[in-house]
C-alpha cells in the first residue's frame, strides 16, 4: 500500500500576498483558487517538478499563520535554484554544507558541499508570515550525468534515478 503526501497546509495571514509571493516569487504554479462560501477559500500551489502541492487559504487550519517550519524542497542544483530565488526577489540563506558530511554532528561550513553529494547542501527562505522552506540538493551527479554535463536548469523532471527514467 502506498502512502503519498499530496498536500501540505501552510497558514498564511493574507492569502493573496502569500499567493503573489508563490506564484510570482517562488515560481509555484496555482493550480485552484476557490472559495465558495464567505470564510472557505482553498489556493492551491505546486512547486516546479514536485508531486506534492502546498494548500493556503481560510478556513483550513487552526496553525497560527508562520507556523510551518523546515518544510524541505529537493533541488539538483542549489547554487542554481538560490540564484533562481534570489533574482525573483526572495530572500535566500548563504548556502552551507554539512562538515564533515560522512561523521556529520552539527557542524557547518559554508557554499555547497565540494563534492556535491546528496543531502549536504542546503539553503533557507521564508514567505512573508515567516513559514520556512529548506532547500537541499539531491541528484546533482545524476542530472549532471544524464544531460552530458552541466544540469539542465530548464528541466524541471524529477531527477533520473528517482520518479523517473529515462529511455
């Protein structure tokens, strides 16, 4: 039996800002906006590649808005996703690397990880109430290796080796 995660409720206090932010900032694609009743508004978003979508709104959780903390998104680049966020005008983290990665206990050491290993590298943003997103890079080597060099920034496919294979 599989179990997949659809959607992740995020409180926001105004949701046509927390709508601009993702859509226009974040570069999530609005896939509802519905409200049909006075108190019940459901906008839901999905982040570019992702199977699961984030879900904002009125009348859908209790959570106090800023609430959601180190929601993680998966990147095969975090230099270039940074780059992506910060050119739209989010305000992104320094990337840093777990060191050293293979005993790891909390220590950090700034930009990516050199090898570019999975799960080493990481970077943080924040929507305007303050709900935190983590990003990490997985499947640097892979897209790197499945586009012939450098990843292909315009590819937003999950990462070969993961959902998806290539023929």
């Amino acid at each position: 039996m599989d179990f997949k995660l659809q959607v992740v409720t995020v409180p926001v206090s105004d949701v046509d800002q927390a709508s601009a932010f993702y859509t226009q900032r974040a570069r999530f694609t609005l896939d509802v906006d519905y409200h049909p009743a006075s108190g019940f508004r459901v906008v839901q978003l999905t982040p570019p590649g992702s199977a699961c979508s984030v879900q904002i709104g009125t009348g859908l959780t209790d959570a106090p808005p800023g609430s959601a903390r180190a929601t993680y998104l998966a990147v095969t680049d975090i230099e270039a996703a940074r780059r992506e966020l910060t050119d739209r005008g989010v305000k992104v983290s320094d990337i840093r690397h777990k060191s050293p990665v293979d005993d790891w206990t909390g220590g950090w050491q700034p930009g990516a990880d050199p090898e570019r290993r999975d799960y080493a590298s990481f970077a943080d943003f924040a929507d305007p109430d303050g709900n935190t997103w983590v990003l990490q890079e997985i499947g640097y080597h892979t897209r790197s290796a499945a586009t012939g060099g450098e990843p292909d920034l315009n590819d937003s496919r999950p990462p070969v080796g993961r959902d998806r294979v290539d023929r």
